[in-house]
C-alpha cells in the first residue's frame, strides 16, 4: 500500500491540480474537496504544497485558480495568455499607491495597446485607454518597449501630436538610451498636451521585455518632484511582476519594497526627472 507521503500523495495532489486548471475560473476549497472526494485536511496540506511551489495561486476571494508556474511557460511560447490576470494585483497596488490610471501594455503592428487597467481615481484624467492603440515614439509604455528591443518604429515620418513630441529618429535614439539607463520612460505633453506619464519595464524569464506598466495623469498631479516618487513605484511593481513571469536579475533582488517604498536606483530618480521638456530642448536641437 503506498505511504500517504508517496505516490499516494502525488496521485492526491494530481487530482486537485486537475481540478484547479479546468475549471472554467476560480475554485473554492469546499469545491475542490468535493470535487475529489478528499479530506478537508488533506486538501489543505495538498493544497498548501502547491501554493508554495507555484502551481496554485489564491485570489483577493481567497478562491484558488492555476499559479505562476502555468504563466511562466506559456511566455515560453511568447502567448501573452494569463498575463493581464497576473499582472492584475500589481496593477492594484500601484494604483493605490499613486491613485493616478495606471495600464500594462504590449506592442502589437507597430503601436502600443493598453490591455489592463486601473482607473484614476480622480475624475480629471480618468481616461479609458483598453484596447486604444497609439504611437510607441510618443508614449512612455512605447518608449520602453522601443528602449528595450521589444517593439520596432513603423517605417516613415515620426507623427508629431503636440509641440513636445519627439520627431527625431537620432533625438528618439537618445532618448531611449537613457530610458534604459534609468529604468524607465517619461512623457510630458508628448502624446496629448498636459499629459504626463511614466513606465518602466516588465520582464520574462530570460530577461526580454515583454510589456511596460506605466501611470499617467495630468501635468498639474504629475509634476517633476512627483513624477520621482511615482517611477520608483512602478518600477517596484514591474519587478514583482517581472519576478512572477520567472525574471531573475543579475543583482541581488528583495523580496519586494512596499508599493510605495523605494525601488532600485530610486536616490537618481529626482535628479533625472526635473525638467523633460529643457531635457527635450537640448536633444532636438543637437538632431
């Protein structure tokens, strides 16, 4: 007869495993008991064994839905599937922290597409940017992707929206060098005027970029001594959820700062930040 802690064990865990993918969404502990005819305790040891290795995952309901382990290999296959799901609780805590519209986009034909989001909750620049598509060159989700590899310009003239976009291609270069420098894009006016947004990188397993998180909000709540604070909170959730899609940094990683605590290279940020538009200025006119 096998060992409870054997194959016995597995064939348990197995069975609950089962349970939890195919169920069309969240299930709760009573169901997965049921379901397998197990122990309520046995279903919670077994359940509790998962959790911890990845394979399972509890929501804010405390129901229990497929874990980070299925999420990492499907972006093994470059699918985006369950990413807006995993992704959703860190979308949740940097819109707590800055109360600003905060998205997580891809690039898709050449634009940037937002594909989750938090609302603002402030009702000047509560804007719904699901599903909208624009320019990578003058958005700062955009802009990552491009300072990263993981987006490529659409051939022609650079669309100029308002009087501080960036048309340059050699302007552009510039400053996607330093966006991977810092850890993250700003806009100011760039894509609509007095919109002000920042976004910092999400990584996979392998360290390729495979979306940006980025906050945005109008000029008059996102001013430059701000817009400090509000990058190293995204760049503190970009790294949980880089972490989540099995991205391990070369450096040494801690087990996540508070939403709104400090991230790594916050000390350079207030200094980087100040003025984008005389920033800009000085690289259009050496274009």
């Amino acid at each position: 007869m096998s060992s409870p802690n054997g194959t016995q064990a597995v064939d348990r865990a197995a069975r609950l495993l089962t349970e939890v993918v195919h169920a069309p969404g969240s299930v709760t502990f009573t169901e997965l008991a049921a379901a397998t005819g197990l122990a309520k305790s046995t279903t919670s040891r077994l359940l509790l064994a998962l959790e911890r290795n990845g394979l399972v995952r509890r929501d804010e309901a405390g129901r229990f839905r497929p874990g980070e382990m299925f999420v990492r290999f499907a972006w093994r296959g470059g699918a985006e599937a369950g990413l807006t799901e995993v992704a959703q609780p860190y979308l949740d805590r940097l819109g707590e922290a800055t109360g600003e519209t905060v998205n997580l986009g891809v690039g898709r034909d050449g634009m940037i597409e937002q594909i989750a989001q938090v609302d603002s909750v402030y009702l000047i620049g509560a804007t719904n940017w699901l599903g909208r598509a624009v320019p990578l060159h003058c958005s700062a989700a955009g802009k990552v992707l491009l300072a990263h590899g993981a987006a490529k310009l659409p051939a022609g003239r650079l669309e100029r929206r308002t009087e501080h976009t960036i048309t340059s291609r050699a302007a552009l270069e510039t400053e996607l060098a330093a966006v991977r420098e810092r850890g993250y894009a700003v806009i100011d006016g760039e894509l609509e005027p007095g919109l002000v947004a920042v976004s910092a990188p999400v990584y996979r397993d392998g360290g390729a970029v495979v979306a940006a998180l980025s906050v945005s909000g109008p000029q008059t709540r996102l001013t430059p001594p701000r817009i400090a604070d509000v990058a190293a909170a995204c760049m503190t959730q970009a790294s949980g959820l880089s972490a989540v899609l099995g991205h391990r940094p070369d450096g040494p990683v801690s087990d996540g700062p508070a939403p709104d605590g400090p991230a790594p290279g916050a000390p350079r940020l207030a200094r980087t930040a100040q003025a984008p538009h005389a920033a800009q200025a000085q690289r259009e006119g050496a274009a």
